[in-house]
C-alpha cells in the first residue's frame, strides 16, 4: 500500500487487531472463495486436452517455420517467438493459444511474423 494514502481509519484510532472477533464473527482471511467453483473450471482431462492441442500446433508450426525458404536469422527468430508462446503457455495458456493463432495467421497470409 502507498504511505501517501489515507488509512482506512482516517479521522479515528485503529481497531485493535487482538482478541476483537468475537464467536459469531469470522475475520476476512477465515471466509471461503467464492469466487472460484469447482463447477466453474474445466476437469483435469479438459485442461490436458487444451494443453495437447496447444502441444500439437506448436510441433506444427515449428516444423512450417523449418520447411520456410527464408534466411537462418529470420528462422531463427521465429523459432525463438514460438519458444515464447511456449514458455507462456505454462503460465498462461489462453494467451498462449492467442499468440500462437496470430503467429500461423500471419505464416498464412505469407508474411512471416518476424519483429
């Protein structure tokens, strides 16, 4: 928090943070998620199942990169964009898929996304 904002108890003395929750109160940290289900996000089979796809269009678009009659510099530099669209997808694997759906359009439309 910045130390030029006001405290949440601007104007009065802070609550004492000891002791102050009664039986019938539950404090902040104490109270469950709810904003994440397990009705809300996709069963482990779904999410390897995206995570292959993602895999098997990656190995696709290497082996498009490699078969392209361009200079060493450029394949290289697109093999290194593809090696970031898969370090994102560990992190980050809708984003992953966004990046590498741009990158084959672009390999499409022939010209090779190279930055």
């Amino acid at each position: 928090m910045h130390r030029d904002l006001e405290p949440p108890y601007a104007g009065r003395e802070p609550a004492p943070t000891e002791g102050t929750a009664g039986p019938t109160e539950s404090r902040i940290d104490d109270r469950p998620d709810d904003d994440t289900s397990p009705t809300e996000e996709p069963d482990e089979s779904e999410v390897a199942a995206r995570y292959a796809l993602v895999a098997e269009r990656l190995k696709q678009a290497h082996a498009r990169v490699h078969a392209l009659n361009v200079p060493a510099e450029a394949k290289t530099a697109l093999t290194r964009q593809l090696l970031i669209v898969t370090e994102t997808a560990k992190r980050d694997l809708p984003e992953a898929a966004r990046r590498l759906s741009c990158f084959v359009r672009d390999l499409d439309e022939g010209h090779p996304p190279v930055h």
